[in-house]
RNA sequence: GGUCCAUUCGUCUAGUGGCUAGGACGUCAGGUUUUCAUCCUGUUAACAGGGGUUCGAUUCCCCUAUGGACUACCA
C-alpha cells in the first residue's frame, strides 16, 4: 500500500460520512463501464457504512433521450445496487435531476462573476467556429483563455458601459471562468496520485449556456457540494478536466471532495475503448440490458446472464482483493472492496471470461432453480413438462452448459425425436449387422418393466455379456437413433427419461431410415 | 498538434531493490467419459526499449516508443 492510499484510509476513517453519487447523463443505454463505476461507488459506499446517490445529469435537454433514466435505475437494480437517495428514493439533498435545479445554478455563477473569477462572453458559436477553423489552419490549437480573451467579445475585453449595454439589450452570452493565466495547480487523486497542471494549457470553460442551463462542471461542482459529496469516483475521461474543477471548489471557497479517476474499459481486440460496435462486431453485448429505442443493443440479461456473475465479472475488470479468490457474492465485493486496489491502466474486456463466470454461478444453482428457469423457456416454445421431469434433465446437462438457453442445445433430444441422423456417425459406425442388433436390442427393452436408467443398464449389460457382443459397435449405434448424433448425456439416463414408448419408436425410425 | 494518464504471459491480474516472476481465462497435450461436452492433470506464455541510481533492478529516476483520454454553449 503506498503512503498516500495509507494517509487516505486513515482519512476516510476520520470522515463523519462518506457519501458518493453516480451521476449519469440521460441520452442513452447505460454503457458496462458506466454500470463499473456505479458499482464501484456503490461498493465503496457500502463497505463505509456510506450513502450511494443517484443524480440524473440532465443539463443537456438536446441530448436528452426518453426512457434512458428509466433504463438507468433499472439496470442498476437488475444488478443488485440499491439506490439510497435518488429521484424516486428522495432524499435530504434534492431534487436529484438537475433540470429541477435549474434555479440553483444561476446564484452560483453570479457569484462567481462578483468575485471576479468568471465573465460574460457574447461571442456567438459561429464566431468561435470561424476562429477554430482559421487557427487550426494556421496549425495552431484554439484556446479561449487570457491572452485571447482581451481581444474577444466579454466583460473583460469590453468597456463597463458597453458589456452592460449588451446585457441589458438581451443579447444572448455565457459565463466563462477565469482562468488565471499562468499558474501551477497541485492535485490529488486517489488512485493516481499527485497531478500537477499548469493553467496556460486550460481554457475558459463555459460554466454557464446561453439556454440558461448550467454546464456540467458547474453544475456537477455545485451539486457535489451541495449534496455534501464525500468522494467523487468516475470515469478517466474526467481527468483533464480536474484541475478546473479544484480551480472551482478553491474560487468558491469550498472544501473538495476526494477525487478518484477509474481506468476506461477497452475494446477486447485492436485499439481504443470500449464500443457498442464491438458488441456487435464480436457478438457480445456492451449494455446491462436491451435498448428497444433508436438503434436497438442487446443486453447482459437477455442474453442470459445471471445479475451476479455479470457484477462479479465486472467487479474484477480493474479491481482485484489481492488474494487468488475470484468468485465474488456482492456482500462479499462490497467486504472485499478498497479504492486503492483498483488499478491504473485500462482493462480488455474478454467476452470468454465472462462467459466462464455465468457458468461458475449456473453450476451453483440448483436443479429445481434450473428446472424453473429452462420451464419458462420451454413454455415459450410450446413445450408443457413436469417439473420433476425438468429438474431430472437439468441435473443431467447442467454441467455442459453455461446459460439456460443452452440447456436445449444439449437437450433437444429428449424432447423429439432426431429429424436426421449425422451422416459422419453413420459413416464410421453402422455396420453390416448393426440393424439386426438394433433390432434385438429393442425386443431386448420391450421386455423391460424396471425402465430406470439403471434397470436397462443392468439389462443390456447383461445381454451384451452373455452373448460376448462388442459393447461400443452396440452403444453407438443405439445412441445415433435415440440422438441422431454422437453426443448427449449417457445413453440409459436418456431412455429412462424418454421412456420405453419412445424408445422403441426411435430405433424404429432409426432402422426403417439408416437401415434400409 | 497540445495537455494529462498509462505500460508484467494473447486477456484479466499478483508481486518484490536479490523469487524457478504467482493465479485465473484462453491455447495446446494427456486422462476420465463406450459418444459429445463437462471435469481432472499437465503445458504454454510476460516484466515495451534505452539510459541512469545501485553490489544488484521487473521494482526507483529520466528519455524514447506505444496506447488511451481530453482538447464543444456534450456529459
């Protein structure tokens, strides 16, 4: 452990409250890596007795997109992170959407216009375009900040008199924040460590649009502070943007947060983060759960995966306890979990591994819960089976399988009879007496009134020994006409559960077809 | 381009100023299974490169390379 993350638990112990919020846009299906740093948040929360918030970042009302907050508190409920305050929880601290805010924002950025650490700027976007444009050809980067700004349209460059002409005569305008133009920002965060920045590399961000609606540096610091956030854990895309939110909490006075910048989720192949064409491409899903609107995404659910081993799963991509143990119920994540081991580069999803943990907790499941589940896929299909049965033949495939869907895959069989019979089996072992052995064999059962798997077992074993037969040039034929492949369950744990109606047919068709 | 962040097996990762650099997924090979799958056993494979510091660096420092994020009146 190094010393900071030393000094940094000593300091949360000291905390009075440890409050973290997941905070995310409504304009879309909530991304895995946003669903990792909710998990995260709410882990940490939990392992220190804390609060784990939800506020919906909805400042953007272009962006907006309906039914993504929706889908947001339903994913994280679908994974078992239980909201303490939120829009439909409340709570002391809200509203928790920011649209319902808006009335907050506004004192904030005056205020800080009144201090002197903010202005207007009237510059219309075209304006700021037309200079983008112009200096990028020049091979040049575009910052608006305090060399620029004397020579643009604000209430710094222009004379008292005539800003506040602009002002009163309704001209739209932002607020910009002033950085100041040369100084080095010291930093902390969490996981990486001391950051220093100087400001001539920063701009005079927009702390507050035109439409009347804060940003989301201005709103999100005021917000935190307001809701007495103790620890801000997100997404390493926020980094660069850091040192102008310790610019904020030190111009407003404010003590901030303990920061701590999440290593982003990467693409499993190639280069780059994380993408829902991935998904596609290599068909797995990159959301929760299913997106019905605009373009539709599969999700982690419909596809099959239990909500614990998908948590698991993620809870284990950039974060690890350190011991060899990977399976991980949340009680234990959230006993397990500590900040400081998460890690500080970007993690490959591998769709391999996250199939190899839905088949841990499938394998932990029992065969009633199993037989349960695969009856609700039957039904879909039209197939109506006891359910004594259906725990029989779980517990028969379960171990073959990683999802429930697959159990039909591996178990089609018991339900019709084979259509064709795998012409590569036929090949290599039906024989020139094969058919007439069939046929004693099934004279064989027909006289069987104990049909258990072990009572044919006994039987045929018997029969096979007292006429010195080859056991495999028998089993495998016998096995194409009940199956009609080379694969399955054993073969009397089958029978047995078809029956000796069944049976008999089958290797009737089997002879009438191959036979012949 | 600029700023910031990162870099241990193919992937997720453990780890230490001196170790045969550990585990998991995957791969491959055996075994079990009369089939297929599972399972078991074993195998495979890594400290990005170059300089320092040091008796000794994978570990500490610097440079380079590579990757990533950001660079909007989006979050």
């Amino acid at each position: 452990m190094s010393i900071f993350a030393h000094i940094f638990n000593l300091f949360i112990h000291s905390m009075a409250q440890v409050r973290v919020r997941f905070a995310p846009s409504p304009t879309g299906p909530l991304h895995i890596g946003g669903v990792r740093t909710a998990l995260y948040n709410y882990l940490f929360a939990k392992k220190n007795n804390g609060t784990f918030i939800l506020r919906i970042e909805d400042t953007d009302q272009a962006r907006f997109v309906e039914g993504a907050e929706e889908y947001i508190m339903e994913s994280l409920k679908w994974c078992g992170i239980i909201i303490d305050e939120g829009i439909n929880e409340g709570g002391n601290y809200g509203p928790y959407r920011q649209i319902d805010r808006k009335e907050i924002y506004r004192k904030y950025a005056d205020m800080l216009i009144d201090k002197g650490d903010a202005y207007y700027a009237f510059d219309t976007p075209e304006q700021l375009e037309t200079l983008r444009s112009e200096s990028e050809k020049a091979g040049n980067t575009f910052i608006y900040n305090a060399i620029v700004r004397e020579k643009l349209s604000n209430s710094v460059s222009l004379q008292e008199n005539l800003w506040k002409e602009k002002l009163e005569k309704g001209e739209p305008y932002v607020i910009r924040y002033k950085m100041p133009h040369n100084e080095d920002i010291h930093f902390e965060d969490i996981i990486r460590g001391h950051i220093v920045v100087n400001t001539r590399t920063l701009d005079d961000k927009i702390l507050f649009k035109s439409d009347g609606m804060p940003t989301y540096h201005l709103a999100n610091i005021v917000d935190d502070h307001l809701m007495e956030i103790s620890h801000v854990i997100r997404g390493e895309e926020w980094l660069p943007s850091l040192p102008l939110h310790f610019m904020l909490y030190r111009s407003f006075g404010w003590d901030p947060p303990l920061f701590a910048h999440l290593p982003l989720l990467l693409k499993p192949d190639g280069k780059g983060k994380l993408s829902k064409r991935d998904g596609d491409k290599m068909g797995f899903p990159v959301f929760p759960l299913f997106w019905p609107y605009g373009e539709t995404a599969k999700g982690y659910r419909e596809e099959g995966y239990y909500p614990e081993a998908f948590v698991n799963m993620l809870a284990l991509l950039g974060w690890n306890p350190g011991t060899e143990q990977e399976i991980f119920s949340m009680e234990e994540l959230i006993e397990a979990f500590t900040i400081d081991r998460v890690g500080k580069s970007g993690s490959r999803f591998d769709p391999e591994k996250a199939k190899w943990f839905n088949h841990q907790y499938l394998q932990n499941r029992t065969n009633t819960q199993l037989a349960l589940e695969f009856r609700e896929f039957l039904r879909a299909r039209g197939y109506h089976v006891d359910i004594v049965d259906l725990e029989t033949l779980v517990g028969l495939v379960k171990e073959r399988v990683s999802f429930v869907k697959d159990i039909w895959e591996q178990a089609d069989f018991f339900f019709q009879a084979p259509e064709t019979y795998d012409q590569e089996v036929i090949k290599k072992r039906w024989k020139e007496n094969s058919a007439a052995l069939l046929l004693e064999l099934r004279f064989l059962l027909e006289k069987i009134n104990d049909f258990s798997a072990a009572g044919t077992e006994t039987v045929v074993k018997a029969w096979i020994g007292e006429k010195g037969y080859n056991t495999g040039a028998i089993m495998n034929v016998f096995r194409l006409v009940i199956v009609g492949a080379s694969r399955g369950p054993h073969i009397f744990d089958i029978i047995s559960w078809i029956g000796k109606q069944e049976t008999l047919k089958r290797i009737d068709k089997g002879l009438s077809i191959i036979g012949k």
